[in-house]
C-alpha cells in the first residue's frame, strides 16, 4: 500500500499538468464530414449496438448516386473473407483451423435513413477487388435521390455488431480487454482517380493494408462498464455515471480520418504533457516500470517531427501498452492513439520498444496527417515513417547503437532498416510502387526498408539540410490532404529545380524511375588496382626524322578499374589515395557498366573508394565499394556487424514468442 501511494504521489504532478483540448490550434482540413455515434457495450456477450449520424457534404463537381462504406469488422465474419483467405490458415502465428464460433464477429446495418426515408433495402455488399461473394467488407447504400455537388448528405443508422475475438488488431481478449480499431461504418473517400474522374475509394479489407479516409469530425459516446479504464482518439469531454454500474465517456476528435478506442480493467494511467500536447499511456501494470522510456520516446518525437518536418497540429496523442495476451492489438498506428508492444523484461541498452513507439508516432505525419492512400501505395506510409523512426532513434541515442547496444554490440537504426532490404533472398522480388495486396514476397524489406534506404539516400546526394527543406514543404503542401507518388515525385522536382543544388538526384525521374518502379539494384564495385611506368618519348619524330630521347620521369600510372554490377545507375563519388597520402576525388557518372581511371603520381595508388561518405546508402554491398592494397580493420569490422545483426535477429524473435 505504501508503495502504491508514493507512485500516485509521483503521478500527481503529470496529472495536474495534463490538459487535453478537443479545439485545435485551428481547422485543418475542409471538414466536409461529421460522425456523431453512440454506442452500447454489452461487455458479457462481446456486443455493440450503436446509433450513427453521419453528416457530408458532396465537394465534388460530380452527382453522388451511393455511397460506401469500409465494414473492416466483417474481415472476421467467416473464413472465406478476401482478409482471411490471404492468411493460408495463419494469422500472427496463431492457426485459424477450428476456431469456436464465439472467436468470429461481425458488423450490421440494420437502418439508414435520410430525411425519415429508409435506404438501407437499397444496401449490397460490392467487391471492388475482387470477385469474392463471401466478402461484406465494403457495403453499399443506394441514395433515394443523388446528391448534387455542393449538397448535404445527412444519413441517421443503426448498426449492431458483434465484436470477434483478437484475430489481428481488433477485438476482445481474455480478462475484458478491448481494442476497437477500424469499428463502425466509415464512409470511403469521395475523389478523382488518376484519370480524372469521381468515384468511391472504398476497397475491401486485405491482410497487410488498412488505412485510407477523409478528414472528418468525430464525437463519439461509449457507455460501458465503470470499472474498465478507457482510451481513444481525440480528447474526453465528458464522463457520466448512469448509476448503475455503467459510465458514459464522450470523446471528440477532429481533422482525423478515423476514431479508435480501447478499454481494460487493468490500465495503469499516466499523464504528462509536452507544449501544447496531452500525453496519455495506457499501460499493464508488469510493463509500468517502462512508462518512463515510452513517454521520453513520444516527446523526442513529437520534437524532432515538429522541428523537421512540421508541427504537430493535434493537441492529443494516447499510447496503449497491450498485456500480453493481448499483444496482437499492439504495433499499430491510428490517429491521435497508437498501439505499442513491450515485454516485462525489456534490456535497457535493447531499444526496439522505443523505435516501436518512434515508428507508430511518425505515422501520425505518414498517414494520419499527410494522409496517403496505404491499400494502393503504402510505401508513402510505411517507408517514409521507416525513415523518420531511423532518424528520431539516431538523434535520441546517437548513430552508434541507436537501436541495439548491448555486450559490446552496437547497431544503429538505419543500418538496420537497410540491412532488411539487403538480406532479402531476393532484393528484386517486386517494385516499391505496388498495392499492399499485391505483394506475397518480402513486404517489409521492399515497402518499409527498402523505400527508408531510398530516402536516405536521397538525403546523401542532396545533403540534410536541403532534404529537410524538401519534406517540410512537402508536408506544408499535402497535410491534410491526399497525395500520391506521383505528387511527391513532382514536389521533389519543382524543389531541386529552385535549390542550390539543381542536380542533386541527377535525373529525377530516372532516380525515380529505377528505384521506385523498378526492381533493379544498385551495386559498384572497385574491382583492381594495377600500375604501369608510362612510356617517355624516345625514336624519331616530325618529317625530319629528327631523333628524340626524352629523360623518363619518376612518374607512375595507377591503373584503376571499377565496375557496376547492377542494372540502377547513379551519379557517384570517388575517391583515390596514394601512399605519399595524395588524394583524388572525381565524380563517376555510373552509366558505364566497367571504367577505367587513369591516374599519374609519383607514389603508387592504394586505396579505391567508391561513395566515400556513403551517400549512396541503397547500394546492395557497400562492401565492394572499396579497394585497398594495405591491410586493415575493415574485415573485423565487416565480421562483428553481421554478427551483430545475427544477436538482435535472435532477440527480436525470443521476444516476439514469448
């Protein structure tokens, strides 16, 4: 009892100092859509009966005739859902052979009305995917009459759905844990395609993508049992107990494209704030031991991302913990409340649990914020939030050991974000411009890792300063909208074409081209070293016939060959050094496939080094960048990185199964 009073003693200055403000700084987005919902949480029979306002206003020059709705809880509705069927019969290491029936879930809408008008006979279920009949993950609702650009959408529904067991992020688990995440009937986006014209972006529910919404208003009531501790987007409003054993919690978020919440009698809670930010972690009390750790990770973050990219617009952001039993529910990103994953006994020179947190919060930029469609290009989610978490990580902990630093093995982030990409058995398995459903071979190592060694490569040729002026004024133009490849490939191009360094990238759209599109790899290589004395001028010459024997010169040709042995060409540096300590430093266009450089010196060349600042960060073996006739350290070093990788593989796994 003692000990549990002196930690409330402790919290009491970070609760006092809290305050969450559900009015932003100032209106973000267009708002051209309110959610209001009211929902019921019948926590013995895992079930939730909710009423739905849903209020839009058509912002189109088109006429809208339906609209759909993501109905992400169906995913879970039988085994031959398009999400299901894309396990093979496995899902986060758990099989899905013979799961009881109360493990599947499901989500209905029994009522839609607009002006008192019931709609929802005129309801289906659609599969813009696929042809998959089994699949209710996108409904449609056909309009009495269509709405014209510019008019007002105002549907009322009732829903009722009954929530499945934790198969992967949302549901229940064992002692009344809850994580409801994509949970009620969220409207797509209303948009032009590529082609020009409007239409519905609502795909189905697949495996490895989920996100893509409109910005919109949310308040958002649950009643539930008064003894669960409770969590979501937004901020609280308002609490009521209804006197009965139940309570009423209100959240309202707004400039978000989707609400999430979670509950559990067994939340430790702990407030801080940084500047204008409401912090609330939600931990298990066997993890609150790492609330320290977590909490300094989010205000490192919050920091670095405002200070190089743009500042946080939202005055919240919640982290929930997961128990273990209910880790499934945790590694995930939603706006304004992320979901991490830690262990009891966590090393504090292991920092996997902090670039967790680091990784999930830069999502609030990479796909909350600047809001990219992840189901069709989630490289412009993933990999970028890849990149900025190397980078919070590296500028918290240093490059040495950022990520991994333990019995004298040192692995920093980006190194390690790299090093995904270049073990894949094949590093050309696919392009980074792919849909997430569309990819069966090495997803992370190509979206998350290969896409962060992309940009920090492109931060190599353009130097720091002007790569962070460029992603600012990406995020300065897209936040709050929704970009595509296209349009940060156009932005990176309209930048350099004003910048003190017009030709950072060489060809933009080659760079482009071959990295992103492309499945090619980038691999120099210094390959040998040889000399020759060069020949002085000796026999006759001019049409005289005149006899001329020049005296030779101490002078030596250093003959040095290079190749590339990948089909992506890059411009490069590279450096030549003599063994009286002369160096030479010349550009390599990369175009040709072998180059010889001829150099003249009065001592013999004995190093090559190709990329010597290592700019060129996406090359497949940075080893065979160098050549050198002296011996070194190099070989040990090359040794003890691998086995480095070998020991963090190892504990990453333990961790993972455990």
């Amino acid at each position: 009892m003692r000990i549990l009073y002196l930690f409330a003693l402790l919290m009491l200055p970070l609760i006092s100092q809290a305050n969450c403000d559900p009015e932003l700084m100032e209106v973000n987005s267009p708002r051209n859509s309110k959610y209001i919902i009211e929902a019921t949480l019948d926590n013995e029979n895992k079930m939730l009966q909710a009423d739905q306002f849903l209020q839009w206003v058509n912002h189109s020059s088109d006429t809208v005739f339906s609209i759909h709705f993501s109905m992400y809880t169906n995913a879970f509705r039988n085994s031959q859902s398009t999400f299901m069927l894309s396990t093979e019969g496995n899902l986060f290491g758990n099989s899905l052979k013979d799961r009881p029936e109360e493990d599947w879930g499901w989500l209905d809408v029994s009522s839609a009305k607009r002006n008192g008008i019931e709609l929802i006979d005129k309801a289906s279920y659609i599969h813009p995917d696929d042809d998959n009949e089994e699949d209710k993950t996108v409904l449609e609702i056909v309009l009495d009459t269509p709405l014209n650009p510019g008019d007002t959408l105002q549907l009322e529904m009732k829903w009722e759905q009954k929530i499945p067991k934790l198969f992967s992020r949302l549901g229940y688990q064992r002692q009344e844990f809850y994580n409801m995440v994509h949970w009620f009937p969220k409207m797509g986006v209303w948009e032009k395609d590529r082609e020009g014209k409007w239409g519905w972006n609502c795909h189905q529910a697949h495996r490895r993508t989920e996100f893509y919404g409109d910005f919109a208003i949310y308040d958002v009531s649950i009643t539930l049992p008064d003894h669960l501790i409770f969590g979501a987007s937004g901020c609280k409003v308002n609490e009521t107990d209804l006197g009965d054993g139940r309570k009423t919690i209100r959240h309202i978020g707004k400039d978000i494209i989707s609400f999430a919440w979670c509950a559990y009698p067994y939340f430790h809670v702990v407030e801080d704030q940084w500047e204008h930010v409401y912090i609330r972690l939600l931990i298990p009390p066997e993890h609150c031991h790492h609330r320290h750790r977590i909490i300094a990770t989010v205000k490192h973050s919050l920091k670095y991302l405002s200070d190089k990219v743009g500042l946080y617009p939202y005055n919240s952001i919640t982290i929930m913990d997961p128990p273990l039993h209910a880790l499934n529910s945790g590694f995930m990103e939603y706006p304004t409340y992320i979901t991490g994953g830690s262990f009891a006994i966590f090393p504090k020179g292991m920092h996997s649990m902090e670039s967790l947190i680091a990784h999930e919060f830069a999502h609030q930029y990479f796909m909350a914020i600047i809001a990219t469609n992840e189901k069709e290009e989630p490289w412009l989610d993933e990999g970028f939030t890849t990149y900025h978490e190397d980078k919070i990580m590296e500028s918290m902990y240093g490059l040495n050991g950022s990520l991994f630093r333990i019995l004298g093995y040192k692995v920093n982030n980006s190194s390690f974000s790299r090093h995904e990409y270049v073990a894949l058995p094949n590093p050309s398995t696919g392009s980074v411009a792919r849909s997430g459903w569309q990819i069966k071979e090495g997803y992370k190592g190509i979206i998350y890792s290969k896409t962060a060694t992309i940009l920090k490569t492109m931060e190599g040729m353009m130097g720091e300063e002007l790569f962070v002026d460029m992603m600012r004024g990406y995020y300065q133009k897209y936040k709050f909208a929704h970009p595509r490849g296209e349009d940060f490939i156009d932005h990176v191009k309209s930048f350099l074409a004003t910048s003190s360094n017009k030709d950072a990238l060489g060809d933009v759209d080659l760079f482009f081209e071959q990295l992103i599109y492309g499945t090619d790899k980038l691999d120099y290589q210094a390959t040998e070293i040889t000399y020759f004395t060069p020949i002085h001028k000796v026999g006759f010459f001019g049409t005289n016939k005149d006899y001329v024997e020049e005296e030779s010169t101490d002078t030596i040709v250093s003959k040095a060959l290079v190749h590339r042995l990948g089909a992506v060409v890059l411009p490069v540096d590279v450096r030549f050094t003599f063994e009286n300590g002369d160096v030479i430093n010349t550009k390599w266009s990369g175009k040709e496939r072998a180059k010889f450089f001829y150099l003249k010196n009065t001592s013999r060349l004995t190093t090559i080094e190709i990329d010597p600042e290592n700019k060129l960060y996406i090359d497949i073996d940075l080893n065979n960048n160098s050549l050198s006739l002296k011996s070194g350290k190099s070989p040990s070093i090359k040794i003890a990185s691998k086995v480095m990788y070998f020991i963090h593989n190892i504990i990453q796994t333990l961790g993972i199964l455990i």
